[in-house]
C-alpha cells in the first residue's frame, strides 16, 4: 500500500540507496582483496590490511550504518567472505536489516 506521508517515502528511499551503497562497497572491497592476493601472492587476514595500499580504504571499510564491514579469510575448503549485517547490524533478518555479502551478489 503506497503511503501518503512524504517522509516514509523519503526514509524509504534514503535506505534504499544505503543498501545500494553497501553492494557497490562490497564489490570494491573484492576487487581490493583480489588485487592483494594478485600482488603479494597471498590473501589479507582482515580490511585493516587494505589501508596500506591506500588510505582510501579506510572510507570503503564502513559501511552506510556506519559499522566496519565484515571479512572472514579464505579456508582451504571455502573462499572468503566481506558484507554486513545490514541496518540492525545484527546477523540475520530481512529487507533493510538483511545481510549482504559478496556471496548473496552471487545470487
């Protein structure tokens, strides 16, 4: 049901564009880890690690709700994991509190 309160269509769109921004930090932040593997022959072992390349990671680490993003390096069995636990920053949920990872890009 459309709503007649220009302020929720405002909030609706303000968080649709977060979640925007968090698929396109995502991606970067993937491109930055590839690049570091494509380097120095080896994975990071966190986003801190980012930074040394150029301090403007430091920005791409954060994401629209103003948490650091997650990452879980590569396992032997599984490759690694950047996202965030959406507006809540709770593991979990749905719509604006859903997590996106590189992984839910896939799909």
């Amino acid at each position: 049901m459309a709503s007649c309160d220009p302020g929720e269509e405002v909030f609706m769109e303000d968080t649709w564009a977060k979640v925007s921004v968090e698929k396109i930090q995502i991606q970067t932040i993937c491109l930055g880890i590839d690049n570091h593997k494509a380097e120095n022959g080896v994975f990071p072992t966190s986003l801190k690690e980012l930074l040394y390349l150029s301090p403007d990671w430091g920005q791409l680490t954060i994401d629209p709700w103003g948490r650091e993003y997650f990452y879980e390096p590569p396992t032997s069995a599984y490759g690694y994991l950047v996202g965030t636990f959406g507006k809540d920053g709770k593991p979990g949920g749905e719509g604006d509190d859903a997590d996106i990872t590189n992984l839910t890009l896939l799909n």
